[in-house]
C-alpha cells in the first residue's frame, strides 16, 4: 500500500486516463459479510475450546465421570470387603491405589467416592437451580409486592450461616444421603434465586426483546434466540461453581463426623478414616481421596471461570 | 440521616435472621430424641436437675419457648449434658477467645496477602507473575482446607520439623494452623482483587488520572486500588463464614483447645445443649459480622444508594 | 503564524488476536498557537487513537506508534522518555474525556482530584492549591466552589461533572488542550453551554485546542480549522469556511449533507454503506466503496493531496484534471 502511495505521489501523470472514468457499481460488494454468522452456543463453544485450563477440567471430568460409572468394575475387590491380614498395603499391581486399614481396596473405594461426590455435587446444584429459578422467576417477573416480599425473605435467609445449618439438619435428622443433600439445597438455592430474579429482570427491560416483540417475532423464538443467551450463561457459571462447593461441604461433614455412612465410601470419608494413617507412614490411604477432592473441584472451578468469559454476550468478538 | 436509617433497618433484618435462626435451633432439637427437651433425658441426675433448673421441661413446649428466648437474650447458653458443672458459656468462655485469635490473624493475613498478590496480578496481566499467582490461588480455592493442615503436618511438622505438630501456645504454633486456613481466602481475594482491579484500569477515571501526569504508582494505590477493593469488601461476611467453620476442623486437626474443637466434640457426643448453645452464638456473631461489613461499606463508598441495597 | 504542535506521518496499529489493526494510517496535521482545530469522522476512523497518540496514552500492548513524529513545541512526542511525559501531561497538554460520568474516581473528593496534579507538577502548599481550585471552579462556573470542593462526583449533575472535568484539565495551565467528544455525552442544551465555556477558556487563556468529535454543529460553532478523518487517514482539511462552503471530497459532502435540517423536516440522507475493515484497509482511496463517483483509479491508487489554497488540502483523484468531467456533470444534475 505504502509503495503504490509513493509512486502516486510522484507519477500521477503515468496512471492510464481510462482509469478516471465511473466504475460500474457493484451493490452487493460492500454487503459481503466478513465473518460466518455462528450461533451463540457454537461461538461460546469455540471460545472455550480456547481455554486451555477449561479444557483440561472438561476432559478431567469426563474421564472421572467414566471411571466412577466402570471404575470399581475393573477390580476383583468389593467396596466394603475387609481383609485385614492386608491392611496397609502400598500401591502395587494387585492393590493399585494400595489398602486402608481394614485392608479394603483403595483404588475401588476412590471411585465409589467419586460416586458419592458427584451425585451429591451433581443433585444438590440441580435442586439450587431448580427452586432459584422458580422462585427467582416469580419473584422477578412478578415485581413490585410481590418482588419486595420475596427479597426481604431472601435478604434474611441470605444471613444465615448455611453450613451451621446443615450442620444442624445432619445432627437432628442423622446423616444419610438424602439428609446431606437435604441439608445443602436448604440454604442453597438462596443464591441462584438471586442471580435468577437479577437476569429475569434485566431482560424484562431491554430493548432488543421489546424491539423483538413489536416486529412480531415468535414467543419461542424470541425465548430461544434473545433470552435464553443472556440469561443462561450466569446460570450455568453459578451452577458450575455450586458443584464444588457441594463437593467441599459433603466432604468437609464426613471430615468431622457428619459424614455418609457405611456402605457408601465418599472421598470425605476416606480422608477421615486415614488421618492417623499418614503420620504412620501411609501417605496412600489419604493421598488418594484427597487429591480427587481437589482436582475435581479445581476441574469445576476452572470449567466454571472459562464457561463465564465464554458465555458472556459483551465478550464475542 | 440516611445513614442511620440504613443502619436501623439492617439491624432489624439481622434481628429477624437471629430470631428465625434461634426458633429453627429450638424446634429442631424438640423433635431429636436424647435431646434435653426429648422425653428419654440423661440418666445423670445432677445433669437432669441442671436441664430442669434451665429449661422448666415440664411446662408446655411454647413455655419452654418463651424462656428459651429469654434466657438467649439474658445470653445464657444452658448446661452441658455431657459435661456435668459446665455450662455452654464456661465452654465459649474459654474456646472463643482461641478460635477468634486464630481466626483474626487468618483473616487478616488473607486479606493482605490475597490483595497483594491480586495487584501484582493485575499490573503484571499475562505475565509470569500473574499466571503463577493465579495458578496459586486456583490451587488454593481447590484444596479443602483439612486436606491442607494435614498435609502440613506431616510434611512440615512431622516429616521435616520446620513447625510444632499441634496446639496453640507460640507464634510457630500459630503458622501452620493460619496457613491452611488462609489459603482459601486469600486465593479468592486475589482472584476477585484482580479482576476487580483490571476492570478499574480501564476505566476513564484511571485514563483521566494518567491524563493528570500523575505517577503509576500514585495512580495505582490512589485511584484504582481503592475501588478494586470494594468488592472485596462485601465478600468479607461469606469469607468470614468459612473461615469460622474452617476453625472446626483446623482446630481439630492441630489439637488447638479452641470453640471448633469443643463443638466438633459435642457433636460426637450428641451434646445438644452445646451444639444449640454454639450454634446461636456463632450465628449471632457472624450475623454481626455481616452488619458490621455493611456498615463500613457504606462509609468507605460514598456512592452507595442506602435505602436500596439488597433490593437490586 | 507558530505552530504549537506539528505531526508528520503518524502510525499507531494495534496488535490483536485476529490480526494487526491498522488504527491511525499516516496522519499529517498541524496546529497554530491558539486555535481550534476540530477533528471531524466517524466512529473509528482513529480520531481519538490520534489524540491519545498525542497524550501517549495508547495502551501498549496492544497499541504501538509505529512510525510518524509529533513534535510540540520542539521536542517529538514520539521519543522522549515515560518519565518526560509524565511532566509534560497535565502540564503543557490536557485532556478532557468523552463521558463525564466516569471521568471522575467515585471514591475521591472533587477537591482531591483537582488539586492533585498541581500538587503533583507544581511546587504549592495546599493553601495554595486549594486558592487555585477554587478559581478554576469559578472559571469554569460551579457555584458555591469552597463546599462543592469537599463533595463527590455523584453530588454533581452530568453537565457539572464536565465542568469539573474541563477545570481539571485547566488548573496546571496548559498551552494545548485535547477535548475528545466533550459533549457527546450531555444534553443539547448543556451542550452549548459547555460551548460556551470553551470558548471564553481559550479567550481568557489563550488555550490551543484539538477538538475530537462527529458533531457538526459543535464544529460550527467553536473551530477555526477542521480536519476530516476517514479510516485511519486525514482526507481534507481546511478553515471552517472551506470546509463548510467549498467541501471538496464527496466524503465530506456526505457528512455536510447528513447532518438533519430544520427545513427538510423527517428526512435524513445517511452516506451509505460502512467504512472498511482495518484489518486490511484498501490499496487505494478507503472511501472508494462507498463514494458515488468512484473511478477505477480510486480503488486502485491512494489519491494524491491536491493543495486548493495554502490553508484547504484534499487528498482525492476527483481533483485530477482527467476528472473534471465528472464533477462538471454531476453538478449540472
């Protein structure tokens, strides 16, 4: 570019005259689209596959997701079958997460764990979405009275200290699956109905739906192409984010005696019954459990930190 | 004016939340059996007559009630059953004061380390600095705090006895106990200091501060850093919250004769009284806490719209 | 007359993911001791990245000067050092931001913000800054100047903020001002009061003033020369009465044409289309897709600047001899 500007500046006089006459009009030259028009969900996604740490939380996930549902298959040992002449046992080709103290095999009782943590992280976020949205939903579309009642029940609840609470719940009603799962969403759902009543809205507000409306676009069109967009993104980072810290929670009660019972094994558990094993020696029985709990909530969180840049409308470039 | 009225009202929710809390505590232990309010009481016969002399068992249940809330408001906790001639607030008395001390220094220490690293984070965008710190505190977010303080104990203390294995009686006590309980927070602070802080320095203000010729230095600490602290601010309440929960287990793990100690005990022992007892009073302090956060939000930013807070 | 700032051939790209934005593309401008000059385009055309280059305050990375000088007042802009600019900004040239609404810290007191660059380039006391303070509030005419020196930003009305913001940019008394789109923001009435203000400033300062902006009526009203900005390059430029009586690039009669008359009342007259991809900006004139006399020649070679007077320059091959025949015939439609 630079160069044909240098050479006009001095050579005007040698452009050929037939090039000063009007150029034929192309209308659909200046038109052409520079980019492919890519759905929001496809551009989210292409945006994530870009996040390397995303990535490898995703990938983590879904090959602990697969060794939960086959990974106890793959050995002779059962869950909760002692064996106590092999207690202790370091990792080897037979045991090969090694043995706790009653001899039972660490390798499937790790993925029994991820069993309980899942379902637990899974259940308990799924049940926070689904009473935030309800009542995030009514509270916000509702508006006026019935908005202000409903915060000021939030605001309220919102004070208190959930995890004595469920600490509480467990004492009472005796730890049980059910009852951590109960304990957690009871106080849980305050927070997602917050986010969910803030989108709601937003949306109710802005331009482009009521701009979508008043050209006669289609309900569920106008549902699926605008809304959903924008209001489900900070839903799904805030449920990504609700998963470890279920996970933390379930394993933090078992950490003080709260915890799920036998037969179940969670990973929380596990750490528990191996505390005065490491300072022995065993460094295995709570390596194990402890470093699953981690790496699957850092897979959660950093899932969740890619899916918020990704699913963020301001952010597509 | 506006600022009083703000008070009040947050004060009055924090009365509610206190009260809704307290009536949960009751009716829950009403329905437990081996509670003292249950009708198979402690066999113990001076830890009967303590229980009697407390909670006149055998009035109605909204009698009880009433004297349960009285005697909450004149802050008396009740016996223990498990502990005969000592009552919840002999136990407060001498645990709190530990687990506020270690909970002090954690969270303080938190708070400047996590903003620390935050800045750094932030003026050093996509360098080598910034990814390591942020690498740090996602570790740091995904690593349960038990997991961590017995990891230090057997490497750190055991292993290579850099540290004392457990209690609370010097300041190398004190270390590790405050690491694995401060790593949480601090990792969530710098996170949310150094996005907060990116967002800043963006802003026209910043631009405008360079415009002024004013040094980096001044523009940091000065205009950015101060608005990049705010959010930080209002997640005091929750990090408190978790820290005040993580004392339980901490103080457990390194044998630290605080209040998360005696209460992780009572609840192995189904100590009713002392579970209900602790748990109103750590509410009503983290309660506290909260309102005291909100407070010094509204004085710090001058922009807060008061009477709407909460609301949006 | 003496040239207060002269800029030879300014480069600034942008480095990003999808390629390298070529922003400001070999702008030449100057201006005199104490006039306006406006800088009029559209948004995008690199008129703010030009005045930030001036500030230095493009964001590096991703931004760069690549080539080009700009020397004020016999020093080049484009090569002294950080901490030199540091004293020269807010000193010898000021900025005034598009939105006052955050152009003010909400954390900080009006009177800490103005008086904080004083005190940071001049030695006075804080009586003194105070004293000085209080005077640009009056200057710039916020009443009541000692209490509303203790308030916050919010306390302030938008038309108020841009006046604080304008004494701000005053108080270290500064020979070139740089306002970037200082009115856009606030409404028309406030507008022409802030108009107003500018100039009694430059007649009771002898301020110089680069005005960055895509309003029309704002140029009319307080410029002495415009310069016309289209994709990264000046097309024309010239006093305010050649470009608004003789405009010669059929960009700027665009421009001229679109701005909404009172007496054709409902009708607007867009120029159409949208301004190229910087990306990868065209060989030759950029204006070329969308200009309704656009010759073979246009698409292919950058036009020459055609020197009208000593004071209007247009860079189009319209002004070509071989292209009279057009500009004859379209004018006879």
């Amino acid at each position: 570019m630079k160069t044909a500007e240098v050479e006009a500046q001095h050579s005007s006089s040698k452009i050929p005259d037939e090039w000063f006459q009007l150029k034929e009009k192309d209308k659909n030259a200046s038109e052409v689209v520079s980019r492919p028009s890519l759905s929001y969900w496809q551009d989210a996604w292409r945006r994530l596959r870009k996040n390397k740490m995303a990535m490898l939380g995703l990938v983590f996930l879904v090959i602990l997701s697969f060794m939960a549902i086959f990974g106890p298959v793959m050995t002779p040992y059962e869950v909760n079958k002692q064996d106590l002449p092999n207690q202790y046992q370091a990792p080897s080709s037979e045991h090969w997460f090694g043995t706790d103290s009653a001899g039972r095999d660490v390798f499937t009782r790790t993925w029994y764990g991820a069993r309980i943590s899942l379902f637990v992280g899974l259940v308990a976020a799924l049940i926070d979405v689904f009473i935030g949205i309800i009542y995030g939903g009514i509270s916000g579309y509702k508006g006026g009275r019935t908005d202000n009642i409903m915060m000021r029940i939030i605001e309220i609840l919102y004070g208190i200290p959930s995890l004595l609470v469920t600490i509480l719940l467990l004492v009472v009603m005796g730890p049980s699956l059910f009852t951590i799962i109960l304990a957690l969403t009871i106080t849980g759902w305050v927070g997602m109905a917050r986010i969910v009543r803030g989108q709601v809205l937003q949306i109710k507000n802005y331009e482009y739906v009521l701009a979508s409306q008043s050209f006669g676009g289609k309900t569920a069109r106008i549902i699926r192409k605008h809304l959903l967009p924008n209001t489900m993104g900070p839903i799904i980072v805030q449920m990504t984010l609700s998963v470890p810290s279920a996970i933390f929670a379930e394993a933090f009660l078992s950490f003080i005696g709260l915890g799920i019972q036998s037969p179940y094994a969670s990973w929380g558990v596990m750490a528990n019954d191996s505390l005065g094993a490491i300072l022995s020696g065993n460094w295995w029985t709570l390596f194990f459990p402890a470093f699953f709990i981690s790496f699957t909530m850092f897979a959660f969180n950093v899932l969740g930190d890619g899916l918020q840049d990704a699913l963020d409308p301001k952010l597509r470039k | 004016m506006d600022m009083l009225r703000y008070m009040l009202r947050r004060l009055l929710i924090a009365l509610v939340t206190l009260w809704i809390i307290v009536t949960i505590t009751f009716i829950l232990m009403v329905t437990v059996p081996g509670s003292p309010f249950s009708d198979e009481r402690s066999s113990n016969e001076a830890v009967q007559a303590n229980l009697e002399a407390h909670y006149n068992l055998d009035d109605p249940y909204y009698m009880q009630y009433l004297l349960y809330l009285k005697n909450i408001s004149m802050l008396d906790l009740g016996p223990s059953i498990k502990q005969p001639n000592q009552t919840v607030n002999d136990l407060l008395g001498r645990g709190f004061p530990i687990s506020f001390e270690l909970g002090m220094i954690t969270i303080i220490f938190a708070v400047v380390s996590g903003v620390v690293l935050g800045i750094i984070s932030a003026l050093r965008h996509n360098g080598v600095l910034d990814y390591l710190s942020m690498g740090f505190a996602v570790l740091g977010i995904s690593i349960p705090n038990f997991i961590l303080a017995t990891l230090f104990i057997q490497k750190l203390a055991a292993d290579w006895e850099f540290f004392p294995v457990a209690t609370w009686s010097s300041p190398m006590h004190m270390v590790l106990p405050v690491a694995a309980l401060a790593t949480g927070p601090m990792a969530i602070i710098a996170r949310l200091t150094r996005s907060t802080m990116l967002e800043v320095l963006t802003q026209d203000y910043i631009k405008m501060a360079r415009a002024k010729g004013l040094s980096p230095w001044k523009i940091t600490f000065k205009h950015a850093l101060r608005n990049a602290l705010m959010p930080v601010v209002t997640i005091m309440g929750t990090l408190l919250a978790g820290i005040l929960t993580g004392t339980f287990v901490i103080e457990q793990i390194f044998a630290i004769p605080g209040m998360g100690k005696y209460f992780v005990e009572s609840i192995n022992q189904r100590d009713y009284p002392v579970i209900m007892g602790t748990t109103v009073f750590y509410s009503t302090f983290l309660i506290f806490m909260l309102l005291l956060v909100d407070i010094v939000y509204g004085i710090i930013d001058p922009r807060i719209k008061l009477h709407k807070k909460g609301g949006e | 007359m003496e040239k207060i700032l002269d800029i030879k051939d300014l480069h600034v790209t942008f480095t990003t993911y999808g390629g390298t934005v070529q922003a400001v593309r070999g702008v030449d401008l100057y201006l005199n001791k104490g006039e306006t000059l406006a800088i009029v385009g559209e948004s995008g055309c690199g008129k703010s990245v030009t005045s930030n280059a001036i500030m230095r305050l493009i964001p590096s990375p991703p931004g760069k000067i690549s080539n080009g000088t700009i020397h004020f007042k016999g020093q080049d802009l484009t090569k002294v050092s950080e901490k030199k600019m540091r004293s020269i900004r807010g000193v010898d040239i000021s900025m005034i931001f598009q939105d006052p609404m955050t152009a003010l810290n909400p954390t900080l007191t009006i009177g800490t913000q103005l008086m904080e660059g004083l005190r940071q380039h001049k030695d006075v006391s804080v009586k003194e800054a105070k004293q000085k303070a209080i005077e640009m509030m009056n200057l710039v005419g916020i009443p009541n100047p000692e209490e509303r020196l203790k308030q916050y930003p919010h306390q302030f009305s938008g038309g108020m903020r841009q006046r604080i913001v304008i004494a701000i940019a005053l108080i270290c008394e500064p020979e070139l001002l740089i306002a970037d789109e200082p009115t856009t923001a606030l409404d028309v009435t406030i507008q022409a009061q802030i108009l107003e203000l500018f100039a009694k400033i430059q007649e009771e300062t002898g301020v110089s003033i680069i005005l960055i902006t895509h309003d029309l009526g704002v140029v009319a009203k307080i410029a002495d020369r415009i310069a016309v900005m289209y994709a990264g390059k000046i097309i024309e430029t010239g006093t305010k009465r050649d470009i608004f009586y003789r405009p010669q690039h059929p960009y700027t009669k665009g421009l001229l044409h679109s701005v909404p008359r009172l007496d054709e009342k409902g009708k607007l007259h867009p120029i159409d289309g949208t301004p190229p991809d910087l990306f990868s900006p065209p060989q030759g004139c950029p204006f070329a897709a969308r200009c309704p006399l656009a010759m073979e020649v246009c698409d292919k070679v950058y036009p020459i600047k055609s020197e009208r007077s000593d004071t209007h320059q247009v860079n189009c091959w319209l002004q070509d001899e071989r292209a009279k025949h057009l500009l004859a015939e379209t004018a006879s439609k």
